[in-house]
C-alpha cells in the first residue's frame, strides 16, 4: 500500500508559488516535517505558534512540528527572512536568515542552515544548536537515512558531502551547478543542474534523468512522499515523477487516498501560512 508523507508540503508549496506573478513575492517552503505517530496517514509532521482555528479540518496535532522557511523572490533572487517551527497551533522563528532546512527524518533532529553554516533542532526540547564547525553559506541541506552524514549545497552551487559530526566536508565532483539536492530512501544523490534537468550521481559519474520534459519552466525535487526503496521526487510542469538511480523515470498518479490526505495538508498549511502573513513586518 502506498502511503503519504509530509513531503507533501514540499510539492504543495512547489504548486503554489509556480502560479504566482507579482513582484517581489513572499514564498514559504516547508521543507521537513517530524512526528510521534506511527502511521503517517493519521498524522504527519513537518517543519514552527497560536492555536489552529477549530475550523481547520487538517492533519496537523500537538504532537506535529512543521518548519517553514520565508523568503522574499524579486526577479530570481531570493531575500531570506528565517525559518519558523509551528507547534500546538503557535509559529515562532528559530533561525535568523535561514536558508535550508533538511528533508523529512523518523527522529527529532532537523538540520538547517543560514550564511553562518549548519544548526540542529531538536523537535523534543525546542532548542537549536550549532552543528560541527562549517561555516559555508548553506541554501540546501539532505540527511542520509543510515548515518548521521549530511549533503550540503553551498549558494556558490558545490555539494558536499559532511562527516564526523559536521566537521569535515568532501566535495562531490560529480555534481556539478548543482541548484538543489535530494536523498532517496536508500541514500542515492540527485541534484538539479543547468536548465530544470534533474541528475543522479552514480559511481561513473552523473547521469541525467531520461524520459521527462526537455525544458520545464520549474522543477522541485526531494525524498519521495510515498514508500519506495529506491527513487526520488522530481515535480515539473505540476506533474510529479519518480525519478530512479538508473537514471529511469515515469510519471506518478495519485491515489484516492493520497488525494484525501494532500487535501488535507493544503488546508493546514493555509492556516500556518495566514498566521505568518499576520505577523508583524520585520
């Protein structure tokens, strides 16, 4: 059975801001998501404040942390303005200018990072820490699912790879301008390079992504929403593909259930997004 996670979130915010014209713009990625919950269909989690509306009918409980990183686009670039955890209804910041935040992890830490290098959060006890002694200016961030390693992407577009508890990096040649990065289930690396063409780093070398559109206006890319061994989420033209290490590709259909579920993510995320909109300008 096919099941859905809170990467969600990530294919909702890609959906939401692909349609948007005004300039500048305010965006939101939700980019992880944490929970207590055992099935992710009851309930999943996320990425920071303020009771939810009774009238929300989401998936989101006390138990449920979701990370929302802001940002302001002029043009192509983009004006960080932090990262915020929503919990038991309230939003707060916890990271000045924070740029990435990590994918969706079983346990309570969550990675991300600003200009000054990588911090951990810790859903259990609210607290952010410095990670390692990195101090690249981080705009991409994935967690491997077996170790505690990290994948970077710097904003000068090289990924490494981060080891011994954030204190070493060894850059990853074969990904080359690099504009975002993804782990799948089983750790595979793929990237987003030149011109929305998604690629997998394979032992040869990267590989592009075969059987999807040449030229898509937008593309986003992440650990895949629903349980598979192998593969990635690669969303272009407002059509999600699984994205595989050999270099495959198809198209992905939801089910009725998925559809029910993603429903009901749109409308939480609404109620979290209208709360920052109402906070006070910084």
């Amino acid at each position: 059975m096919r099941v859905l996670l809170v990467c969600l979130a990530g294919l909702l915010v890609c959906l939401q801001t692909a349609d948007s014209h005004s300039l500048p713009q305010k965006d939101y990625d939700t980019d992880s998501s944490k929970h207590d919950i055992t099935d992710p269909l009851n309930d999943t989690s996320g990425n920071n404040s303020t009771s939810v509306p009774e009238n929300s009918s989401g998936n989101l409980d006390s138990n449920t942390t979701t990370f929302i990183l802001r940002y302001i686009t002029t043009g192509d670039k983009k004006e960080y303005k932090g990262i915020y955890a929503h919990k038991n209804g309230k939003v707060k910041k916890i990271l000045k200018d924070g740029m990435a935040i990590s994918d969706w992890s079983p346990n309570s830490r969550t990675y991300m990072s600003n200009k000054d290098g990588i911090f951990v959060y810790d859903t259990e006890t609210e607290k952010l820490e410095k990670y390692g002694n990195l101090s690249d200016s981080i705009i991409g961030i994935a967690k491997e699912n077996r170790t505690n390693d990290l994948y970077i992407l710097t904003e000068d577009h090289v990924v490494y790879k981060v080891t011994e508890e954030g204190t070493k990096k060894i850059k990853v040649n074969e990904a080359e301008h690099a504009e975002k990065i993804a782990l799948d289930w089983g750790d595979n690396l793929y990237y987003i390079g030149a011109n929305n063409q998604p690629y997998v780093v394979a032992s040869g070398g990267a590989k592009k992504i075969e059987g999807l559109p040449s030229n898509p206006t937008s593309a986003f890319i992440s650990k895949p929403p629903i349980t598979i061994e192998h593969g990635a989420w690669f969303m272009c033209e407002k059509q999600p593909y699984i994205i595989y290490p050999n270099a495959t590709s198809e198209p992905y259909v939801f089910n009725d259930q998925e559809k029910l579920e993603y429903e009901k993510r749109i409308r939480d995320l609404d109620v979290i997004f209208s709360q920052l909109d109402n906070q006070p300008a910084e």
